[in-house]
C-alpha cells in the first residue's frame, strides 16, 4: 500500500455549496431582486429539473433541484444548494440582503484512493481540540461506514461554524469523483454575511478565494487538508460592528441596476429614467437642507 505522503493531488476544484438567503419586502429594488433569484432558479429548471410550486419555512414559491424561491408577508427568501448555489449566489447581491447560510467545498483528487483519509483527519482534529481551553473546544464526530465512506464533523449542529469531510466518491458514486475528498466549511449568520461579501468583492465567481478562505477554516481546527498543507490561507472574522455600507451599495447599483436603466433606455425610457434620477436626488438633498 502507497504511503500518504506519497499520494500526489490531481485536480483541486472549489465553490459555493449552499446559501440561503432573506430580503425584507420594504427595501428599495425588492422585486427586482426577487426577480434576480427567480431567474437563477429558473436557469437550474433549464437543466431538466422540475419546476413547481411549494411552501417552504412558511414562504411561499417556486422549487427545483433542491433550490427554491419564495416570499411571504415582510420577505423574500431565496434557497440553492449543491452545485447549482455556485452559479445562483452572485444573483443574490442586494446592500441589504442577509445571508443566513453560506457553504464553501473544496474537493481534492488524489492519484491513490485514501479510505482512511476520513479516520486521519478525526484523529488530527482530536489532538488539535485537546491542546485547546476546555471552554473553546469543539464537539467532533466521526460516522464511520464500511466502505470508507467516512464522514468528519467539526463543530456542533446549531454552531455559527461548522466543518464537514467526507470520501465525496462513496457520497456521490459518481466516477468524476473517484478518489476525491470533500471539505466543506459551513458559516451563518454574522459569518455567512461576512463571507459572501469578501467573495463577492474578490471574484464574481469567487474561484480565486474559496480555497484559501477553506484550507485555513480547517487549518484553525487542526487539519491540514493534503497536499494543500503549505498553501497560504485566508481567516475571516465576523464584523466587529455596524460598518458602513456605501460601497457595497455602489458596487451593487453599477452590477444590479444600471444594466436595468440601459436595457430601459433602449427601450425608449431614458428621458424618464433621467427625471426620477433627478427627483431621488434632489429629494435627498433637501431632506439634507
């Protein structure tokens, strides 16, 4: 049997994996971002998944795949999972839109098979939780299967933080992924919204981020993910405070809106649009007066 350290990496591939997302009804442009949403869900419809109405955690919408779209009475709520919540997350962009939940995978090919890959990282990340105050260690569980389908948990069920490991080939039984191990790091709340803004801000598709942001979630919880060990990683900490949100509310004008104002324009509305402009501004100023 090969030694692990002699297994070498073939592909590294990584993206969002799951993000839920709540926008209040009175914020300026709500529709126009629930229009956004449904849109992203009508493109994971247009890969052959069926579309239809449901209720979900009292919204009520539209589903596909596993995604979903809804509103009730004060806010829209919009769901992708999988792999489809890597080409929707971008849609969801909105100054005030809260993400309550964001998933980030990275998933490593390795040239051997690593059944015990799962059991290594466990015991790593036991030694690492010892060595911690008894007030800041975490609960980790192993779900061993027979077929090396080992599962990790780092963090308990209801924490803001919570890592995921998994043999990806036995999850799925998709050939693409033989030999492959997934790490998923999981962020709600304050740190779901933190996150999606800095991937977000680093690269529309948020490739050039999610690993490192990944490799150094788990790193700060005792596992070196192989043959990624000596990459330079990337630690978020939730905000401090109310910061300001000006430029998250430009960036979101020049992405979101104007493509609206020149579709509208060629349309024929740029006189009008030009007058509502105008009468926002002047309307501020004067209640700045």
């Amino acid at each position: 049997m090969i030694k692990r350290s002699a297994v070498t990496v073939e592909t590294v591939t990584a993206g969002v994996d799951w993000i839920s997302a709540t926008l209040g009804r009175e914020e300026l442009d709500n529709q126009t971002w629930l229009y956004d949403a449904i849109h992203a869900l009508e493109k994971v419809a247009m890969l052959g998944n069926a579309y239809k109405r449901r209720s979900l955690l009292g919204f009520d919408g539209w589903e596909s795949a596993g995604c979903f779209v809804g509103s009730n009475d004060k806010l829209h709520y919009a769901q992708f999972a999988g792999k489809y919540a890597h080409d929707a997350y971008h849609f969801l962009d909105h100054p005030k839109v809260h993400i309550s939940r964001i998933d980030l995978q990275v998933t490593v090919k390795y040239s051997e098979e690593l059944i015990k890959e799962g059991r290594f990282q466990y015991a790593s990340a036991i030694r690492h939780n010892k060595a911690l105050p008894e007030h800041r260690r975490r609960k980790i569980h192993l779900f061993a299967g027979s077929d090396g389908g080992d599962t990790v948990y780092l963090g308990s069920p209801s924490s803001d933080l919570r890592g995921r490991i998994y043999n990806k080939d036995k999850q799925s039984g998709d050939v693409a992924f033989e030999r492959s191990w997934r790490y998923e790091a999981v962020y709600r709340n304050n740190h779901a919204n933190n996150v999606y803004r800095r991937v977000l801000d680093e690269d529309i598709k948020g490739n050039t981020i999610i690993v490192p942001l990944v490799v150094e979630f788990f790193r700060e919880r005792g596992v070196n993910i192989l043959g990624l060990d000596d990459m330079p990683g990337i630690a978020i900490s939730p905000p401090k405070g109310p910061i300001s949100d000006a430029g998250t509310k430009l960036r979101w004008i020049k992405e979101q809106v104007v493509p609206t104002i020149r579709k509208l324009a060629e349309m024929g509305y740029a006189e009008e649009l030009m007058e509502l402009i105008a009468e926002a501004i002047a309307a501020a100023r004067n209640e700045q007066a």
